[in-house]
C-alpha cells in the first residue's frame, strides 16, 4: 500500500486493520427443535444461511456499501449440533479486494449447562459491493486508484 492511500486511510477510517476489527461480528443462537433434522441435529442448510447472514452482516459493517454474496468457499461441518446447545457465529474479514472482500465464519457450539465449547463448521463467503445498477463498486471509497 503506497502511503498516500495508506494517510488517507487513517485520516478517513482509521486504519485497515482497525475497520476489519471493528466489523467483526457475532451472533448467538439456540438450536431448537423447529430447526432440527430427524437425527436431532441442526439442518446443515440452516447453517450455512446462518453462516452467509453474519457474513453478510460483517461485509456490510465493513464496507458500509451495499453487497451481495458472489460465492462460498469450501464450508467444513466438522461436528454435528443437536438440539438444545448454544451456538455463537463469528464472522472477520480475511481479504479485501478493490470490490470485494472475503468474510471467514466460525460456528462454535456450546452446551448449556457446561463449559464444553468447540469449533463445529468454518467457512468463507465473498461479496461484492454493488451500485444503484447492480454493478460492482469499489468496495471502500478511500481504496479507489
């Protein structure tokens, strides 16, 4: 990054780093019945919409432009969640590019009457930012060439 980009940045958002911390979002959930598949575990495509809203959520904390995801990249269910735990979603930007950015997301399920808490899914989903047309758009005005 050259350091007249790297001045404006601070000047107008602080720094990079600083956005990506502060976008960084969490979402607490408990896994009822009602979302639930017949072996008692939450549906997998209930979680990856939850995943993609927090995503979502982070990209436009971000941002603060409209977006829209263009892709996932490889989501690893790595544990099944029954009914009844906790889970908390966590989404962080992990790249940024002239108009797009790319959010990893985290589900870390917890049961509720102990202190078991542990990784279940993790994933990456990208956006891009768009205008008024529906067309791609810088995805932070201060990064504009």
């Amino acid at each position: 990054m050259d350091l007249k980009l790297q001045n404006t940045l601070l000047i107008n958002m602080g720094t990079l780093e600083e956005r990506i911390l502060k976008s960084e979002t969490h979402i607490f959930k408990a896994v009822f019945p009602s979302t639930t598949n017949h072996y008692d575990t939450l549906f997998g495509g209930t979680a990856l919409h939850l995943m993609d809203e927090v995503a979502f959520i982070c990209a436009t904390r971000f941002s603060r432009k409209k977006v829209v995801t263009i892709s996932t990249g490889q989501i690893d269910f790595k544990k099944a969640i029954p009914a009844g735990t906790l889970i908390e979603l966590v989404a962080k930007v992990v790249n940024v590019g002239r108009t797009s950015c790319k959010i990893h997301v985290d589900i870390f399920m917890e049961q509720m009457y102990t202190e078991l808490r542990e990784t279940v899914v993790s994933g990456t989903f990208s956006f891009v930012a768009v205008d008024e047309n529906k067309k791609p758009t810088p995805i932070l005005d201060n990064l504009e060439q």
